[in-house]
C-alpha cells in the first residue's frame, strides 16, 4: 500500500514539473514573440519617420527650385523709363560708401540684367527691379570726402583732407559764427569733420 502511494506521488511530482516546464517555455515565446512585434513596430516607425524626411527633402528641393525660378525671373524684369540708378562705392581704407544717384541712360529703358550688366562690367548688381538698380563696388583706398570745417575771421571754412592727412583749402563760406550755438564753436575751433559730400551739405544747411 506504502509503495502504491509513493509511486503515485512521485507521478504527481513529475507531472507538476512538466505542467511547470511547459508553462515556463510558452511564457518565454510570448516575450520572445512580443519582443518581435516591438522590433517590427520600430522598424515601422522609423520607415515612417524615413518617409517624413523624404517629404521635407523634397520639399526643401521644390523651394529651392522655386526660388531659382523666381531668381531668373527677377532678373528678367525689364527696366522702366522711371528707373533710378544707385552706385554705391565702398572704400576699404577709410571703410566710407560713397553714393551716387543718377537717372536710367535711356538706351537701358527696356532692358533686363543680363543686358544692363554687360554696360557696367566692373560693378556688381546689389538689386535689380523695374524702378531701381543699386549696383556696388569695393575700392581699396580712400573715399577722398573727407572735409573739416574751421571758423576762419568769423566764417566758417571748409577744408577737404587729402590721402596724406593734409589739409587744403576746399570753400569758403558767408556763414558768420557769430549766432552759433557755444557747443558749435568749440566744436568748430577743434575741427568739425564731416565725411562725405552728403554730410558736408547736411552741416552746412544747418548752420545757415
Ligand atoms: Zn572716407
């Protein structure tokens, strides 16, 4: 009867251990099969993410081809007879711009970049459109505008300062110091410089 019951129980034991064995081995491949699907899910994802890159690539291209476009467009646009031309020269030296506004030669009227630049090969096209044409250059020296003004026997007179830090006599003017402000006259008895034709007008204006 001992040996029946012993028996038994070893079976039962077993057959535990077996139920145990394979419940351990499914609930491995579940994970396993779930940490497939994970992998999957993010191979997905990044194939999304791929696309997404892809899309703005592209569209980064048609921008970009848009642009060009309009690019040559513009300088299609033909020239007005109202156009106005601006030369801006940089002096490097003395790092001034000088500006110069004159009106469209009228053999240019009608005419688009290409054409217009060709006339001025030594300048370059800072912007073009139908009513104005800014065109540039860089100049390695002075601007030469370079003015000080100087009360002489009560008016004030202008001296331009030449590339070697000379002065030389450049106007005299009827404006009488008398009725200037005492910030103005200290100013004038140091020396007022003044840069450029456009400034030097400017001073003068004000003091008359
Ligand atoms: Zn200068």
């Amino acid at each position: 009867m001992n040996k029946w019951i012993i028996t038994l129980l070893a079976v039962l034991v077993i057959l535990v251990a077996v139920f145990m064995g394979v419940q351990m081995v499914s609930k491995q491949r579940t994970q396993i099969s779930q940490n497939e699907a994970q992998v999957q899910n993010q191979a997905e994802l990044s194939d999304k993410v791929t696309d997404e890159c892809v899309e703005e690539w592209k569209e980064m291209e048609e921008d970009q081809k848009t642009a060009a476009l309009e690019a040559n467009a513009e300088e299609q646009i033909k020239l007005s007879p109202n156009c106005s031309f601006l030369f801006q020269k940089h002096y490097t030296k003395c790092n001034h711009t000088t500006k110069e506004y004159t009106n469209i030669p009228t053999t240019l009227v009608n005419q688009n970049q290409e054409e217009v630049a060709k006339h001025y090969p030594e300048w370059k096209i800072e912007k073009w459109s139908a009513n104005e044409v800014i065109f540039s250059q860089e100049l390695a020296g002075e601007c030469g505008e370079h003015y000080r003004l100087k009360e002489i026997d009560g008016k004030i007179v202008i001296y331009q300062i030449n590339s070697n830090g000379q002065e030389e006599e450049y106007e005299k003017t009827e404006i009488a110091t008398d009725y200037l402000t005492e910030t103005d006259k200290i100013h004038l008895a140091n020396g007022w410089e003044v840069n450029g034709k456009q400034e030097l007008n400017q001073a003068i204006e004000d003091f008359e």
